[in-house]
C-alpha cells in the first residue's frame, strides 16, 4: 500500500477530514488520530491504546512497531505501508478511527453532564 491508499482509505471513513500537522498531512474526526508525518520513511501513523498497539505489533510485527521515543509508548503506531495488504491497512485506520470516535463520544457526554450540573447549581434550566 502506499501514502495515497492510506489518505483514501482514511478519508473513506465518516466524518473524517484532511489538515496539516506541522505540515504534514493528519487526519482527524474531531481530533487528529491518523497522519502521514512519517510518509517518507515508508510509514502512516495510528494513535491506538497501548493494547491496541501490543496486540498490533504481536499479530504481524513485519507491518507494525510502536514509534520510537515517549510517542509509541502513549500507543502511537508505524505501519509500514509496503508491508501492509489492504484489508490490514484498512483495519488499522478502522480501529484508530473508532478509537477516535469513542474517545469524542465520551468527552462529549461529560461536557453535557458538567454543563446541566453547573446549571442545576446556578438554578438556570
């Protein structure tokens, strides 16, 4: 697979849209989950939980590492693109792409129920 599947594929899940990141390209459902920063070493990145990233790595460590330094350590993911079939580059961006998904659901939930308790406290409705 090359950079340019990894941008269609990202771009083919809901709700997802292209920026830059330091000028490289990211893509984000609410926020950044995917990029291409490490696209001339031959990799796309994923942010996925540290056991995402275990299970990952275990299955075909030919295609995925962690990235080195405190990122891959936090579940940020290389995917060597060569390496990857498209049903795996397409899992991949899935799960960090669900991942993502959750991570907005659950944030939103809590700025509601922050919101109605400091209503509830002001006595506005």
């Amino acid at each position: 697979m090359t950079a340019a599947d990894f941008r269609k594929i990202a771009l083919s899940l809901e709700g997802v849209e292209e920026n830059s990141h330091a000028g490289l390209p990211a893509f984000r459902v609410g926020r950044k989950f995917e990029s291409l920063a490490s696209q001339a070493e031959g990799y796309g990145n994923l942010m996925l939980t540290l056991e995402q990233q275990a299970e990952f790595v275990r299955e075909a460590p030919e295609i995925f590492l962690p990235i080195p330094g405190g990122w891959g350590k936090m579940g940020h993911t290389h995917i060597r693109l060569a390496a990857a079939g498209e049903d795996v580059l397409t899992g991949a961006l899935k799960a960090a792409w669900k991942l993502r998904v959750e991570k907005n659901e659950k944030t939103s939930r809590k700025k509601r129920s922050s919101a109605a308790s400091s209503s509830k406290k002001s006595g506005k409705r």
